[in-house]
C-alpha cells in the first residue's frame, strides 16, 4: 500500500465514524422528542392501557414463535443430527408473522 491510499483509507474513515455519530445523536434526539410528545399528550389510562396490552401481545407473540425451536436445541444431545434443527431455525420467521396476524387481529 501506498502513502495516498493509506491517506485515503483513513480519511474515509474518520467521515464514516463522524457521520456514525451524528446519526445516531440525531436519531435518539428525535425519538426523545417523539416520546415527550407523545407522553404529554396522551391521557395516562389509555398509556397504561395500550402499553400493558401491548407488551403483553409482544411477548406472546415472542414466546410462540420461539419456543419450539428453543426446545428442539435443549432437547438435542451430540454432535450429528443438527439438521432438522437447523430446518426449525428457518420456521421462527414465519411462524412469528402468523402468530403477529393472528394475535394482532384478536387485538385490534
């Protein structure tokens, strides 16, 4: 490597870090904003309310999609027979967007 490409290397760099950072500052800036607003604004029963349901619908959710992949891996034992593991591991995705349409119409 030559000097100017070491030069340029590093230059690029430090642009990718600065940018980095003043996206990130101003992405938690404007969600801080956000959330004030919206914590002003909005009555306090309908913020209990719609957060405790919510939280609720996540982790159902959550829990339904995961569990059967999390217990196919504790049950597994040894080093052979990952393959069917593995075809689990691809079901969570849409086994998470079934349970979200399902759950999320029940919520709605």
């Amino acid at each position: 490597m030559d000097s100017r490409s070491t030069e340029e290397l590093g230059s690029s760099s430090i642009k990718s870090v600065a940018l980095n950072i003043i996206s990130q500052v101003t992405f938690r800036l404007v969600t801080f904003i956000l959330n004030a607003y919206i914590l002003r604004h909005i009555h306090s029963d309908v913020m209990g309310l719609i957060n405790v349901r919510l939280n609720l619908l996540f982790d159902t959710i959550l829990f339904m999609s995961r569990e059967a992949f999390r217990l196919a891996c504790l049950g597994h034992r040894g080093k052979e027979g990952w393959e069917g593991v593995l075809n689990l591991m691809w079901l969570s995705v849409p086994v998470a967007c079934l349970w979200s349409t399902l759950l999320g119409w029940v919520w709605l």
